[in-house]
C-alpha cells in the first residue's frame, strides 16, 4: 500500500486554531500519512518554543461563554481589558478538565511521528522574526517548497 | 474476554490522543500480539474501527465494560 499523503498550511495564531493542524496532523501521521505542515502569516506563531497564544471573544459569535453568556453578553463589551486573558484561561482549563492535549504536547508528537514542520520563510522576514524563538528541527522554505510536496498529496487543507 | 498481551489505559483522555497512544504502544509490539485498550472518550470508538481500517491492524473486539470503552487490537 503506498503511502498517502496530507498537506496543511496553517494560517493562524490563535489558541483555538492552533489545535486543528497539529490534531490532523498527528493522526494522520499515526495512520500513516506522510505528513507536512506549511506554517505562514500568523501559523509563525506555533513553531515559537514558548507558545503565549491567545483566544479572543471579540469578533466571534459562535464562541461559547459560560452562563450563556454568547446569548446576552453584549458584544462591545468582549472588546474590554481583559476580556481576552479571562477568555484564555477559561478555555486552557476547561481543555485541561476534558483530556484535551496541550499543544505543546500535539506539537511534540508530530515530530516524533516524522511529521514534517515547515517555516516561511517571507513571513520570518516580513515580521523581523527571530528563528531562535523557534523549536529546532523545523525547514525554512517558500510557496515552492510547499508545492513540491503538496502536488503529490492526498489531501491538501488550509487552516 | 479475550486473551491479551499487552494493555494500554486512555481513560480520560480526548481526540487524539486515544489513538495516538495506541499507535505507540504497537510500535513496541510483535506482529500478532494483542493490545488491550481502555477509554472514556466516546469518539474512540469510531475512531479505532477507522483506524484499524486504515492501518490494517485487526479490530478483535470494541465493546464496553463499566461504562467504559474497551478495545482489542491484533498488531498486523
């Protein structure tokens, strides 16, 4: 059976979407795809050694609040200080309450699993990133490189 | 129950990491030896047919035991 093949490029930095490229990718590593991950723009963000991400209400209607608070809780409000601090640790908790894997955790099992991690290379020179923030034994590349790879895939997802 | 060579207890833990574990723990293993599985998360039990299913490992049973879910898998 040859082997099949995934492809994501993740797109961005926050708490709750960080999970999707890193849960994929590491199942399917375990069901045997080879496995790369394309990280840009805001992806950046989840090659860095220390992940400080962040979740935000604002702007997102279809988070849900305790006490229902989706349904009443004026939306403006979201946008006051500490909205997103509050919002963050609620969600890192309840993650923790339900057996959910920390991405730090995600993160290392990809690698183990040989799950290719790849850096863009224009987003670290657009945003004067620093490549010692990031993990080690990742590849810094271009849309080429993604291609080389993502044209002989299986299934190729944008996140 | 049937017989099994090795166990692997994923209670309380959630998507993926159920199958993630497994997946491990039959790398360690021989070929034809059998790996018990305990779980809570109730995902798991359409996740380890599809996984079974996709890596050709043997499914020998999925069921419940004390509101848990309980699975037998035959490395290929």
């Amino acid at each position: 059976m040859e082997e099949k093949k995934l492809a994501i490029i993740a797109t961005k930095g926050t708490l709750d979407w960080a999970y999707p490229p890193f849960i994929l990718a590491s199942t399917a590593a375990a069901l045997g795809y080879e496995t790369e991950i394309f990280f840009t723009f805001y992806g950046l963000q989840l090659l860095k050694k220390d992940l400080d991400l962040k979740v935000s209400p604002l702007g997102n209607p279809g988070m849900p609040m305790p006490m229902g608070m989706d349904k009443w809780f004026p939306t403006i409000l979201t946008a006051l200080p500490g909205m997103e601090a509050v919002m963050t640790s609620m969600m890192k908790k309840k993650m923790a309450d339900k057996g959910v894997a920390s991405l730090e955790e995600l993160r290392e099992l990809c690698q183990e699993a040989e799950v290719r991690l790849i850096a863009c290379q224009m987003t670290v020179d657009l945003f004067d990133m620093d490549t010692n923030d990031f993990i080690d034994g990742i590849e810094y590349a271009g849309a080429a490189r993604f291609f080389e790879f993502a044209g002989e895939s299986d299934i190729c997802l944008y996140i | 129950m049937a017989n099994y060579d090795e166990e692997l207890d994923a209670s309380g833990l959630n998507c993926p990491l159920p199958i993630l574990r497994a997946k491990k723990a039959l790398a360690g293993m021989e070929s034809g030896k059998v790996l018990r599985i305990i779980a809570t998360d109730p995902g798991s039990v359409k996740d380890f047919e599809a996984f079974a299913k996709q890596t050709g490992n043997e499914l020998l049973e999925s069921g419940e035991e004390g509101g848990k879910f309980v699975f037998l898998i035959k490395k290929v």
